[in-house]
C-alpha cells in the first residue's frame, strides 16, 4: 500500500502542514462574528457531521476496548484543543500560534518516553533539535512578533500541543489496529453532540447583527471539515503507519507555511527565514529516515 511508502508519507506530512497552517486564518476570520467557543464548537459540530456517515457505516468495529483510547483521541486530541486555539487566537498572532504549535513533537517524545515505554534513536533527537531551533528561529525572525506578544493566552497553545502529544501516543500504543477512517470517525462521533449541545446553550444574537456572518461561518466550515475533519483522517492514518514522533514533525512544518502565506500577502521574507525554513524541513527528513531498517519493532511496534 501506499501508505507503507516514506515518500507518501511525507507527501501526507506536508498536505497536512499546508492545510494546518492555513487554519490560523480561517480562525481569525471565523470570531470575526462568532465568540471563540462558538467558533470552537462549529468546527467540532461540523466536522462531526461530515464524519458520521462514515462512522455509523463501521459501527461494528467499535470495541468496548477502545472506548477509553477513542475518548482520549476525541476529546483531548480534538475537542479540547479547538477551543484552546481559538481562545488563544483572540489575542496572539496567528503566526506565533503556528510557531508554537511546533512543542508538539517535543512533547510527543516526551509523553512516550515516559508513558508508553517508547523507544527512540539519537538520531531522532537530532532531527527533532534541529526543527526546534529552526522553528524558534521564526519565532524571533518574525517582523511582527514580538516576544511580548506571548501573553498568557499562548499558554493555551502549549497545553494544546500537549494534549496532541497525549493523543497521538494514545492512538499509536492502543488503536493500531484500527484504521485512521475509524479512529477519525468514531473519535468524532463522541465529541460531535457534546459541540452541538453547547451550541444550543448560546446566544447567537450577536452573531446574526454582523451582516458579514455567513462568509464567516464559510470560514469556519472550511476549518472544520477540512482543517479538522479531512485532516485528522490523513493525521491518524499518518500515525499508523510511521512513527509517533514522524507523524507530530507535521507541526514543524506548519510555520513554513505560515511564512510561505506571509510572502505571498506581501510581507518581507529575509534570509534568516529562509535558513530557518530549510533546518525544519532538514529536522522532519532527519525524523523520517529509517535508520535502523530490519531490526525488530519498539513496543509501540513501530521501527523508528
């Protein structure tokens, strides 16, 4: 198949990058009428939507086994986070929630180290060193960042990276033997009711004051069946097949684009950006190689 391929994995990695990190300014656009949680709830509750079908097809293959690991997956790799990111989205920068969203790998190492026994070789310490320092290299080279913009509400992004890390070691030791489809879908079918009974809880009465409300829920919509519903498919199919740490380098990516959006609206790109950008995408290869091809899996039954 063609998921056992490390190019097409890598294709996936930088699809979902592209996708993720154009999400910042869907959410930016999205509470320009809705409130945060609103806008977090939205994109769950339409996610949700487009996966059901998908997820009642397979009904069947829900084990009681799983439910803990898919709660896990659904709540604290999905729910829990939108409403992070877009809570921290009314006040920091886009680009900096990008950037920040980059600890992801950092902790997923962390988590599996020590949570699930993971094992991990030095030469993946390398690759995730040199995407840390190329990432926090565009956090500092940003011309319109500034460190003092990192408030408190960036720490909304640090424990959402965290709760990815909890995630994706979670769906790695206990759901490989499902496929990402059904992690995606029945992680979803959980977390889906709860976004819409929340929805129902509040006042929509601003929202409909701002004749500009439809283009932003379209943004919103945009965000959450491609940026959560199309792409957590890619994402936990990705961590299937590759490693846990592999799969998380997707977040080193993500500011790449982020710079990549910035240049094409016009904004000045330097050669500092540029180094930077070229010793994230060294860091994810170095992450991505199979050094130790044919010696015998972790207990993750991966070979990393």
């Amino acid at each position: 198949m063609m998921w056992h391929k490390r190019w097409f994995q890598l294709t996936i990695l930088m699809i979902l990058a592209f996708i993720w990190g154009s999400s910042f300014i869907l959410m930016k656009i999205g509470i320009m009428s809705f409130s945060s949680a609103q806008a977090a709830a939205l994109r769950i509750f339409l996610a949700s939507l487009v996966l059901a079908p998908i997820a009642l097809k397979q009904i069947n293959k829900l084990q009681r086994k799983d439910l803990v690991s898919l709660l896990i997956a659904g709540f604290i790799g999905s729910f829990f986070p939108a409403f992070m990111f877009m809570e921290a989205e009314t006040r920091i920068d886009s680009a900096l929630a990008g950037m920040l969203n980059s600890l992801t790998p950092v902790f997923t190492l962390i988590v599996g180290l020590i949570f699930h026994n993971a094992v991990f070789r030095w030469m993946q310490a390398i690759g995730l060193s040199l995407g840390l320092i190329g990432a926090t290299g565009l956090i500092l080279a940003g011309d319109g960042i500034q460190i003092g913009t990192m408030n408190s509400y960036a720490l909304y992004i640090v424990l959402a990276t965290l709760f990815y890390a909890i995630s994706i070691n979670q769906i790695k030791s206990k759901l490989s033997h499902l496929t990402g489809v059904q992690v995606t879908s029945f992680s979803f079918l959980f977390i889906g009711p709860v976004a819409l009974i929340y929805l129902l809880t509040t006042d929509f009465a601003p929202v409909l004051a701002n004749p500009s409300w439809p283009l932003h829920f379209l943004a919103l919509a945009a965000l959450g069946i491609i940026g959560s519903a199309m792409a957590m498919l890619l994402m936990n199919s990705l961590i299937r097949y590759s490693s846990a740490i592999a799969a998380s380098s997707v977040t080193y990516v993500i500011p790449v684009f982020a710079i990549l959006w910035g240049l094409l609206l016009g904004e000045r790109v330097t050669w500092l950006h540029i180094f930077c950008m070229i010793l994230i995408l060294a860091g994810v290869y170095v992450i991505n190689l199979k050094w130790n091809k044919g010696k015998p899996t972790t207990k993750f039954g991966e070979k990393l």
